[in-house]
C-alpha cells in the first residue's frame, strides 16, 4: 500500500459513521499496538481512539477529516496537514499529523497530532 493510500484510508477511518465499519478500517491501517495523541488525549489505544472518533463525530455532525497536503517520510516517519470541515463547508480545525511507521510501513505504529497552523518565530540552526 502508498503512503498516500495508508493516510486516506486513516482519514477515511475518522469519516465512517457505522462503528463496525470504522472499526474494520481501522484494523486495515492500525498496527496491534499503536496509540494516537493530540492536545486533547495521550496514548489512546485502538478501542480508545474509536471511541474518540465516536465522540468527534458526535460533537460536529456531518464533518469530514480531509488530508490537506501530500505526506512525506522518511525513516519510517511521516507528516501530513489534515483539516475538519463542518458540513457547511467552514474549515473547524486545521493541523499536523505525525505518523511512525510499521516496520514494513503498512500500518500505523503511533499518531501524534498537533493542532493549528506552524507558527513563524523559529531559529534557525544560528539561533
């Protein structure tokens, strides 16, 4: 499977309303023991995070996860900008997700997500 097929299926997994059907597509993606995290929840394991998705979809009816640039990798780690969109079409949350690989990099060893926008104020390696 592409990286590229990996994440759109991952997102697509955040899309499925049916919990059966969203927790058969995560099992396609997800490694037996990877664990998702963003500002909001640590470490959640694979029935925690359905539960997560269950609760998102909840809170914002009709929205979709969208993947919102090309993902890149290397050394069996990725990125990739994502975005909500609410079913009128305003953007509700824009952000970063951070992949580690499978050793094969088939599936999904850990997300990290990160909330928002990459902010200006870096210093560069002169500091």
């Amino acid at each position: 499977m592409s990286l590229v097929q990996l994440i759109d299926d991952y997102c697509e997994v955040w899309n499925e309303a049916d919990p059966d059907r969203r927790a058969a597509l995560l099992g396609g993606v997800w490694s037996g023991r990877a664990t998702y995290t963003d500002p909001t929840v640590d470490s959640l394991d694979a029935s925690a995070l359905l539960e997560h998705i269950g609760r998102m979809q909840a809170a914002r009816p009709g929205a979709t996860v969208l993947r919102s640039t090309a993902p890149d990798e290397h050394h069996g780690v990725a990125r990739f900008g994502f975005k909500v969109v609410a079913a009128d079409g305003r953007v509700l949350r824009e952000g970063v997700d951070v992949v580690f690989l499978s050793e094969d990099r088939e599936r999904i060893d850990r997300i990290v997500g990160f909330f928002g926008p990459l902010g200006p104020g870096g210093r560069g390696p002169s500091g």
